[in-house]
C-alpha cells in the first residue's frame, strides 16, 4: 500500500490553494488511514504537513479540527481534552488511530498530544514547526532552523517544507495557458505576497517594484510571469496592472487554475517578496536562482531565516538585475521524510507522488 495516496481525499492543487479532504476509505480496501494529516485548514499550514506526508510515501487522510466556542477564543494550551471540543462541521477525529500522525500550527497540538496518548503510544506523532510546548510531547519535532530548539528527538529545516518535487514542477508546466507558455526566455517568475502582522506592501513599493521589473523587462528582453496573493491587494495588484501591461508579461488576475507550480517550472529565475517563508523555501527548493524583495517591516526571526539563505548562497537581494548562480536546492522535505521513515522502521525509498483520478 505505501506510497499510493487516497485518491478521493487528494486532488493535484497548487501549493498555495486549499486542499480538498475526505475521510473516506484509504485506496487498497485498508480499514485504518496509515497516515492522517491534522490542521486547522490554513493552506499554508496544511501544504507544509502535506508536503511531508507525500514525500514519506505512506496512504494518508487529511483532516480539519476546529474546536467549538468558547475555546476557539483561549490558547490552545488550555484547551481540557480536546479530543471533546471538535467542533460541528470538523472531520472526527477518533479510533483507530494511524501509524503516523502529522500535525503543523498551534492550534493542533493538543490533538496531537491527546492522540500520541490515547493510542497508548502507538501513534508516531510529527509535528511541524514550534510547538511552544515541551518536546517530549512528540517522537518528532520539525522546527525552521531560525527557531533555535534542538533536542533528541528533534530534525530542524532551513525552509518551510512544501510540495514542490520535479513532478509537479513537470505537471504544472504542461497545464499552463498558451499565453504563459508563450513567454520569451528568460522568464522571471514573481512571487507575490503582500501585508500582514509583521510586512507591508505599500502602493508606492508596489510601483517601485513595478518599475524595476518593466526596466528589466526592457533590458534583458526577459518574460515576466506574476503572481499576486490574496495579501497582495487589490490596490496593489491595480498599480502593477497599470504599469505591466503589454507583451512579454503576464500578471494572474485570478482566474481560471492557479498557476503557481507551473510558474514556478517555467521559470529561469524566481522573485519573491519576504514576507513568507513558505513561498521563498518551494522558490529555493526548484534550485533556481532565487531573489528575495524586500518590504518594509520584519521581524529578528524573519531576518535570521534570509540571513541563513543568503549565507549559504541560496538566495540573493533583489535590485533589478538578473544574474545566474547555482546552488544545492533545499531538500528539507525529503530529509525529513527519510527520517520519519528510519524511526518507523521503514526501507528508505524516493518520494512518491500521489497517483490522481
């Protein structure tokens, strides 16, 4: 059975939009899911654990818990029992319990935690990120590099894991529309995040940014590929319309499938804003040469991770230019899934790729 995934819970999705869940049956007839992933339901919390558990190969359902009011309002780490909590509309969470459990975000570790001891140890329970509680809670801990935490039973990443492997890259290529297909060489793929707690995507960085890609547009002869976020802004995403348009340049309005592993396929370079980790770590994980665009704000955490990045020659600032280096891709995502599979007591394998229909 490993290595074949439930067809009727995974869709091939881009790794930025939402991905559809069942708990219905896993492929083969098997009554028990080997796998089951557990978030909240944010699409970036979901791809990391996702991610994981595709590389490692196992059959695996995808599960999202939310608990019911008035604890929706507390710290997760007050939460009593909270198997109890889930709230109406959720996916159950109950026995038998999986071989494997992956969990990422706050707010899922205390399933984690009540699943690794109703299951009387039996679950291996992974948890990606800092869980802000103690590790032993978990037979694995997955947390950035930047975070600091070390421990036995602990295997910390350079990037966010993600779902990007030379498949999907492949499959996203071919399902482009003609009109990104068409671009000339070569092609800068720009990823574009936008405001949030820590960041800000301004207008007036917006059309500097602009004017920086039109100019290297003009210069190179490069194609443009953009893709804004939903934190993008419609202001923002109005300026870069105003000032991008023409031949040669391709801005998603959001419409029609997301082009986002195919961009990121496409592409002879990559550009993305600071502002997400996960969106920097899939740019570096295609071995691309991989700018980071600055924006006002930030955080000491933020910066060790470029910092990090940079030093090891990953990723360079971007200023306008296009320059060509390599570097060892970031493989965090498989690193990791070799050593979930080595403490299970599995055989090491390649990572497999979900078989859809």
């Amino acid at each position: 059975m490993t290595g074949v995934c439930d067809v009727d819970l995974l869709r091939a999705t881009p790794a930025n939009s939402p991905v559809p869940r069942s708990t219905s049956q896993i492929t083969g007839g098997s009554p028990t899911p080997v796998c089951w992933v557990v978030t909240e339901g944010a699409i970036g919390m979901e791809n990391q654990a996702l991610g994981l558990a595709e590389a490692i190969g196992l059959p695996t359902v995808i599960k999202r818990v939310m608990v019911r009011a008035p604890w929706t309002n507390l710290p997760a780490q007050l939460w009593p029992r909270p198997l109890s909590l889930i709230a109406e509309g959720s996916d159950r969470l109950d026995g038998p319990w999986p071989r494997l459990l992956i969990t990422c975000g706050r707010r899922s570790v205390p399933f984690s935690m009540a699943i690794r001891h109703a299951s009387g140890g039996g679950c291996f329970t992974v948890h990606v990120q800092d869980p802000k509680v103690r590790l032993s809670n978990f037979d694995l801990v997955v947390p950035p590099r930047h975070d600091g935490l070390s421990g036995p039973n602990v295997v910390a990443s350079r990037g966010a894991l993600n779902r990007v492997t030379p498949q999907k890259l492949a499959e996203g290529v071919r399902r482009l529309v003609p009109q990104i297909a068409a671009l000339p060489h070569p092609v800068v793929a720009v990823l574009l995040g936008g405001t949030s707690n820590g960041f800000r995507l301004t207008p007036a960085r917006t059309s500097r940014l602009a004017d920086q890609l039109l100019e290297l547009v003009q210069s190179t002869g490069a194609g443009l590929a953009v893709t804004p976020s939903r934190r993008t802004g419609e202001e923002n995403i109005a300026e870069l319309r105003r000032k991008l348009s023409g031949s040669g340049v391709f801005l998603w309005d959001g419409t029609g499938p997301n082009p986002y592993f195919g961009l990121l396929g496409l592409a002879d370079a990559i550009a993305v804003t600071c502002d997400s980790v996960s969106m920097v770590s899939e740019a570096a994980t295609t071995g691309k040469p991989t700018y980071v665009i600055d924006l006002d704000g930030g955080s000491r955490r933020f910066r060790r991770f470029h910092d990090s990045l940079h030093a090891d020659g990953v990723t360079r600032p971007f200023d306008g230019g296009l320059e060509q280096w390599v570097y060892a891709p970031l493989d965090d995502t498989t690193t990791v899934a070799a050593a979930v599979r080595q403490r299970l007591g599995l055989a090491a394998q390649e990572p497999t790729e979900c078989h859809w229909t």
